[in-house]
C-alpha cells in the first residue's frame, strides 16, 4: 500500500516536472525582431504613472501622452499585419493577443 502510494506520488511529481520544464521552454523560444519590436515599443509607455495635479506630473503626462502619439501612431494597422504575417507562429500569436486591436 505504502509502496503504491509513493509510486504515485513519483509519478506525479515527475508530471508536474516534465510540466513546468515544457512551459519554461516556450517562453524562451525567440520571438520575430518585428514582433519583439512591437512589443517592446508598446510596453514602453503602458502602466505610466501619469495621475496627479502638480506641475511635474501634469508635464509627466503631456510627455507621455504626446511620446504615445509619436511611438504608437498605426499600432493597430502594425498589430493586424503582424498577426497575418505570423498567423502560424503559436508563440507570436499568443503574445500579440495580449493587445487590443482598435486603440487609435
């Protein structure tokens, strides 16, 4: 009884193992330097503070802002591209999916 016990627990974590291996691998498989570069620029400015009333955080958001205008002007016509150009790389797909396609 014992030994069947700790025969399945074996096999369990050898599962979970094998598991996290795999997901550890597919986070290192390179993504296209298009698809790095889109993610990157969009990242850049996302999750900016830009709240608050004082004079540097007003001139913190109108440079975020206008940076925005500048670094992400056609992201949505770039997004839709990238993901008809690699409507076959799972690992793109997946990370360009995190976006919203209609921001501008």
């Amino acid at each position: 009884m014992l030994r069947k016990k700790v025969k399945i627990y074996r096999n369990i974590l050898l599962l979970l193992l094998v598991s996290c291996s795999l997901s550890a691998q597919e986070k290192d498989v390179p993504l296209p330097p298009e698809v790095s570069e889109f993610i990157h620029e969009r990242d850049h400015f996302r999750g900016e503070p830009y709240e608050g009333d004082s004079p540097e955080q007003i001139r913190r958001r109108e440079f975020i802002f206008e940076s925005m205008e500048i670094y992400c002007a056609g992201t949505d016509r770039r997004l839709a591209a990238l993901k008809r150009r690699y409507k076959d790389d799972v690992e793109s797909i997946a990370r360009l999916n995190k976006y919203e396609e209609k921001i501008e």
